[in-house]
C-alpha cells in the first residue's frame, strides 16, 4: 500500500501497485523490452530512405532468429516470417534484382526480364524506351565512376546506384524511364505498414 487515503485517487493509486507487484506484469515489462528494443530499430531501418530489399530481408531474419530464442514469441515469430518471406517480396525482389543486373552489363535477355517485372512499370513508363535505356545504363555507370573518381568496385546495393545517379543531372535526362521505374521504387513501401518511404534517396 502506499497510500492510506480513502478517496478514490488513494484507491487506484493502491491498485496500481498491486497489480505492478505481479509476477505479469514484470514478466510482461521485460518481455516487452526484450521484444521492442530490438523491433524499433528494424522499424527505423525500413522507415530509413537509403535502404534496400537486401539490407530489409538481412535485418528482418536477424530479428526472427532473436525471437526464435524467446519460446514465447511464436505467434509473433509466425507473423515476422509470413510478412518478410521472399515470396510475398517476390515483385519488388525481382525489380531489385533488374536494377543490378542491369547496372554491370546489358542484359541479352533484356525483354523477359522486363516482362518479370512489367505489372511494377505504370502507365507512364514506356516499356520499349525503357528496354533501349537499360542496355547503355552499364555503361554511363562505369563512365561515371572513372570521371568522378567515385570509390565503388561494385554495385552491389541499390544506396550505390542512387549514389551514382546523384552525382551527374544529366541521367535523369539521358534515362527518364529507368529514372521513372527508379522513384517509383523507391517510393513503394516496403511492407503495408511502412507510409514513409519518400524521394529521399534521389533527392
């Protein structure tokens, strides 16, 4: 007890103390903070503008390994692995996987892979334009890199590309489409849950 007042403020006060002296709630609290601690910070990495499907899969099974280890957390372990399985990732995995791809050498195969991803290019993306633009992308990016004297060996993430984007204007004019498809996604967010994913990396 730790008021002896009658009134009712003395009462819910007591009550309060009583029910924080339970073995559940203390039990809930740490568990709470065992759970949360680690869940904001994949919260932060997906709200963040320079992330990428690889950097969010790598994160999200990090998190589902940790929680593996806490036997009680098997709902919530179920929900993380339906919500970040590469099958419900399956469009943006493969938009991704393009944007790579296409980043290092012309693709022969350059048309089906498109067509993996056409339900992804709106309306305001031309697809033939698009095609003929993914061929010389490869190629502007090696000339960029050697003229600025960028320090990349590789690109290997999708942070890089826009890296590379930013550094020369003239991309966004040379390459309208696969600038389009670029934005586009970087603004579709990464799970339902997810609404600020913006510009941000292209800005």
């Amino acid at each position: 007890m730790i008021s002896k007042e009658k009134s009712r403020v003395g009462i819910k006060a007591n009550g309060l103390y009583e029910h924080m002296n339970d073995f559940n709630f203390f039990f809930g609290l740490k568990l709470g903070c065992l759970i949360f601690t680690n869940t904001e910070k994949l919260s932060r990495i997906l709200q963040g503008s320079n992330c990428c499907l690889q950097d969010i899969l790598c994160a999200a099974e990090t998190i589902i390994n940790y929680c593996s280890r806490i036997r009680v957390l098997d709902v919530i372990i179920n929900m993380l692995q339906i919500r970040f399985s590469r099958t419900s990732f399956k469009l943006l995995y493969d938009v991704e996987k393009f944007f790579l791809d296409v980043s290092h050498d012309p693709l022969d195969e350059i048309h089906d892979r498109i067509q993996l991803i056409i339900e992804f290019c709106t309306r305001d993306i031309n697809v033939e334009k698009l095609k003929v633009q993914a061929h010389m992308i490869s190629d502007f990016f090696k000339s960029v890199i050697t003229t600025k004297q960028m320090k990349i060996k590789q690109i290997t993430k999708m942070s890089t590309i826009c890296e590379v984007l930013k550094s020369v204007d003239i991309g966004k004019q040379m390459f309208p489409e696969y600038y389009k498809l670029m934005k586009l996604y970087l603004i579709i967010p990464v799970t339902t849950a997810t609404a600020e994913r913006t510009f941000n990396a292209l800005n």
